[in-house]
C-alpha cells in the first residue's frame, strides 16, 4: 500500500439543511477505522493511528477476504441496539454498547468510503465514483456493511435519523475528493442525539457508598486552551470506576490544566491525556453540560483535538 493517511472529517453545523448534490448517511457512534488490505493482510487503524486489528479479529478476516488484491476503506467499528418505535425496528450504534460489550455484541465494520483500489489511488475522485468502487467492492456480511443512505432530502433525512433514533446525519458534497487530515466543509455533520468528547482534567472526592471518585471534570480545548464544561457523575459502573482510578494515579498533577479553573473542594486535578464520550441534553448559556453522562473512555483520538463542540462558524 503505497500510503497510510489520517481520516477526512466532518464539519458540525447546528441544523439540519438541504443542498443539490449533496447525499446524507446515517452518522455512527464507534470506532474510526481504516482499514488496509495487502493481499490477505489486513490492518485496522484509528484516526490517531493506533493499530487495533487485534482487537478485532473477525472483522480484519472478513475484510482480508474480499476478492480484491489492495484496498484502503474508511469506515466506523460499531456495535448495535435494536430498537423498536412503534411499529417499527431500528438497529442503532451505540458507543458505550462498543466499550463495554460482552460475548454476545458483536462489532462490525461500517463502510462509507473507499480510497484505493486494485492499484489505484482513488482520493482525488469524486465521492459519487469511489461509492461506485465501494459498492462493487465490498462483500457484506455478519463482521460487515454498507454505510447507509437516508432520505435524498435534507431535512426529510434528519427527520428520518430522529424518527429512528440515530446519532445524526452526515451530509456529503457527491462531487467532493477526499482530502486526509482536513476537517472539510464537503462533509457536514447535524446531530440528533447530543455526545462528545471531552478531556477529563481532574476529579472529585468519592461521597457516601461510591469508591475511588465522585465526578469527573471534564473540558475542550477552545483557541488552544482547555476550557471547563463541568462535572460528570453519572454513567460508572464499579468496574469502571476502579479501571478509571487506575489511570488516574499516575497522571495526578499539583495545578488545574483548566483555563477557567472550576472552585471546587477536593478535587485530584489530571494532566490532561484521557478523552471521554459524554452524553448530555445541552450545553448551558454559561458553558456548560446539563444532564452529562459518562459512555466511555476513548483511546482513538488525542485529547489536544478535543475542540469546543459548537458548530465551526460560531467558535
């Protein structure tokens, strides 16, 4: 394979829209991956360039099986919830399903981009042409799929992605090359449900029956310094409580990392290295999480990309 690159990603806006020659795909909530083929050999890499084809054993096997010689993918390693909405079901990614998934959730590889092919380097091409390459290319199954198309209308596809219950719509320029490293106006993401990352800067004393810790506090970086979003204290079973503290320890530092250092008492300030998927119903005028709940710790992404989750043009 004649390149490795990181992935081109998406530009947040703050409402759904409709524009021609654009298409919208369900947005998922896992794993960043892509994925190399070279012959039967296969790598799976984050977005920060961690190799995790261990991790996922089944879904390099299935993709090392496809008849092509040479492949490089883009996609996300989710696991699924079915729903059920009246009398409909939807199957929906979930992030915190992926970090704490037993024997019986299994992952599987959504793809929604091809970069090369065959010996051919397709990053300049149109996407509407590499989703050509794509579909001719990939063989679904059980490890896995297609990302999925929604409404060719805009605003009828974010409706679709509520009524579902999906984690949002990403809208995407079909004339747009793929541009590595570059968070592009080409790709626009409009959530439905609310989850980011954020980097956890410090924590709380444990009160009452809970061990290790009480509440994470947790930040972004906004014109390059860490900024304050608030306490996390939901969302930790025991297991994870005991796992975070581990990982804890020997970040401990003397100082806030926070620009806007919260007062609070007891507080363990971290050097901040650790990013957390939080959930939360809004984002206060004050700045910051109302209802936040903890989903997991990710290790694919540093914590100095961690941005102020607004949409770009108001940052």
């Amino acid at each position: 394979m004649p390149f490795r690159v990181r992935p081109m990603l998406a530009t947040l806006v703050d409402a759904p829209f409709h524009r021609p020659g654009f298409v919208y795909e369900e947005k998922y909530d896992g794993y960043r991956i892509l994925a190399y083929k070279e012959g039967r050999h296969v790598s799976l890499i984050t977005r920060n360039l961690k190799d995790r084809t261990d991790e996922f054993p089944e879904i390099a096997t299935a993709v090392g099986a496809f008849p092509a010689p040479s492949l490089a993918l883009d996609g996300e390693i989710v696991v699924f919830e079915t729903l059920r909405r009246e009398s409909e079901r939807s199957r929906v990614s979930r992030f915190q399903l992926l970090q704490r998934r037993s024997i019986g959730d299994a992952p599987i590889y959504v793809v929604f981009d091809c970069l090369y092919a065959r010996g051919r380097d397709l990053r300049r091409l149109p996407l509407a042409d590499r989703r050509k390459t794509l579909e001719a290319e990939l063989r679904e199954g059980s490890e896995v799929m297609l990302a999925r198309r929604l409404d060719g209308d805009g605003f009828a596809a974010f409706r679709e992605a509520k009524r579902l219950g999906l984690e949002g719509v990403v809208a995407k320029d079909e004339s747009s090359p793929y541009v590595d490293s570059v968070r592009s106006p080409a790709w626009l993401k409009v959530k439905v449900r609310l989850e980011e990352e954020f980097v956890i800067g410090g924590y709380t004393e444990p009160e009452g029956a809970r061990q290790h810790f009480g509440a994470l506090l947790v930040g972004a970086y906004r014109r390059g310094k860490l900024a304050y979003a608030g306490k996390v204290g939901t969302g930790f079973t025991a297991r994870v409580l005991a796992d975070l503290m581990t990982r804890f320890r020997p970040l401990a530092r003397d100082s806030s990392p926070f620009d806007d250092a919260p007062r609070e008492r007891g507080v363990t300030w971290l050097e901040p290295r650790l990013v957390a998927q939080i959930g939360f119903t809004e984002i206060t005028a004050d700045g910051r999480l109302r209802h936040p709940t903890f989903l997991g710790l990710r290790d694919d992404k540093r914590a100095r990309d961690v941005r102020w989750p607004v949409p770009a043009h108001t940052e």
